[in-house]
C-alpha cells in the first residue's frame, strides 16, 4: 500500500459519472444531480459547479487479518477497468455506539458476526471496491465505498449489499445513502 | 467518546505555549519557534503569522481491546489540568512496512512484543495524553502525541518515552521530532 489516496466527490451538472438513481438506505438523503465527478483536488472552478460535495481518504486496513490479507490481494482488481461501466458510491455513517468500541469488540461484529470480509471476497474479482475514510476529515459520513463492475454483475452486486445489510455490523449504520452511476 | 476533536499546532512568535526544545529524535527536524497554539480552526491573521503549521484529528481507538479501555478510561485524566505547566508535543511518522501489516500484525507488534498500552497506563494519571491522527489528513507526519504533566513528573516522562522508543514499534518509526513546551 502507498500513500493514501485522496479523492473529492463532486455532484454537478456534468461529470465524469452519470447519476442514474439516489436512494436515502438510512437517514438524510443527498440531493439529486446529473453527474458526479471523483478528482484527487478541487479547482475553484469544479467547487462552484458543486450541488454537494464530500470527501474521503484511502487508509491503511482496519480489520483484515495476514491471511484475508493475503487472500484479498490475490483477487482484488484495479478501478477503471473498461468494461466496468458501471459504478456505485455509498456513503456511510455508523453510530456513536459503533465508535465507542474497542477494537475487539469491532473486529468481532465484522468478521466473527457479520463475515464482512467472507462475504466481499465471494464478489471478487467482478465487483471492484475502494473503501475512503471521512470521518477524521470532519465529513457528514464516516466512509465513502466505491464500487464498480461490468453490467451483467449488477445481480450479483444486489446480493452482496443485501448480505451486508442483514449482517448485525449493519445495525450500527445511522446513515447511508446509494447512488447509482453509469461512466458517462 | 464523542465526535473526532481537529486540532491545528501553529509555531509563532507567540502563542499559549513557549518552546523549549526542539529536538529531531529521527528524520529531518521543525523549524525552531519561540511559541506554539493549538486550535480548533485557523484565523487568517494565525495562518499568516505561522513558523509552521500542522493538523491532526482524534479518532477511536486502533489497536485497544475491551478490557484495555476499561483499565485506561478509569486513570486517564483530561487535558488542562492547572498543575499540568509542562507539554511535550511529539509528532511521528512511521515506514510504509508499517502501513503495508494487517491489523493483526501490527497489533502483536504494538501490544505482545511492545506492551505500548501497558507501559503507558503504567504513567497513568500523573501524565495526560491525547493522540492525534494526520495520515489521511495528507499532513507529513501520521500522528501528533500530546502530553501534558506537572514538572515533578517530567522525569517520569522521561522514562515514558525511553521505555516506547526502545520498543519492536518503534523500529517502524522513520520520522520523529520532540518539543518541549511550557504553558506560557
């Protein structure tokens, strides 16, 4: 892993990424827009163009042990492939219950509970992912997921955010909201 | 705990605390200055006047587990405390091996082969202490350690600190610099 990556989430009228639908999962929705753009530093000119804005930063893991290590890397592609038309950002707030934690406690209900990182294995290599933390940068979610995949995964897609979001980790998200995008 | 605390260090000419020391422990050092402020969000007029800046974030713990937590909540004291006139402000950063370990590797190393955790409740409360973190804040450095003690606990602080950098963690450390400070 290099440096982290940071990255701006850019609503507006044109952009990089066509928004096709926004769905408030959980708590306050974002407003609608034609487009999103993802770029590593705002412009003057991107900022006054922005219906919303947010951020994140890629980070080192959290969870993951040596072995899922290993096994994710194996399988894990690149974002930007050219068949993954499609993509989809979530982004997500957990509850002050969540973050009180310890990191026992959390890593239980991720993986021992809720095989958070079992699950996400299962849909790789199609469906893509880069996870963004926002919650030390004083941002409205706590993370950012980005997913992208080629349109025959969208099904498999589906099923995996319905597995996630039955698991016991999920009772702790507040906030939550999907937007569907189609690379533009 | 509650909602991450953003905090800006700004060396001046002046400030709350007056800089003793400067002292690069390892990597290239700071600027010296005669005074450092800590504050929430920066004013034009402190951002104009500023030797050097950086930030850092609070967060919930990384590496903690449940009965740790329990055992530091019960002896840590806050920040401020009036009998508490010295300040030592110690960023660090650590090698990209270190950021390359997964959460289980980096634990064994921070707790089993380190006792980082033990060794410090063990200053416990005679020396206050708050972590900030910088990393995905893009800041040169991925923490910002506060402490703050009374001046007869400044040899015990002294031990504090030769006990963690002789430590396996810190082995990962590649950047490191210590400021003495005095409330002023």
């Amino acid at each position: 892993m290099a440096a982290p990556i940071s990255a701006h989430f850019v609503a507006a009228a044109h952009g990089t990424f066509q928004i096709e639908r926004v769905t408030a999962v959980c708590g306050e929705t974002l407003a609608s827009a034609p487009a999103l753009s993802v770029v590593p530093s705002l412009t003057p000119a991107l900022e006054a163009s922005a219906i919303w804005r947010l951020r994140g930063s890629t980070g080192h893991v959290r969870y993951v042990e040596q072995a899922e290590k290993v096994a994710l890397a194996r399988v894990t592609p690149p974002l930007g492939r050219s068949e993954a038309g499609c993509a989809v950002m979530i982004p997500i707030r957990k509850t002050d219950a969540w973050w009180e934690l310890a990191q026992d406690e959390r890593r239980a209900i991720v993986e021992a509970q809720s095989q958070h990182i079992a699950i996400g294995l299962r849909y790789l290599p199609a469906i893509a992912r880069r996870l963004y933390h926002a919650r030390e940068l004083g941002e409205p979610f706590d993370f950012v997921t980005w997913f992208e995949f080629a349109p025959e995964h969208a099904p498999g897609f589906d099923e995996l955010l319905a597995l996630l979001r039955a698991t016991t980790e999920w009772r702790y998200v507040d906030r939550e909201v999907e937007l569907r995008l189609r690379r533009a």
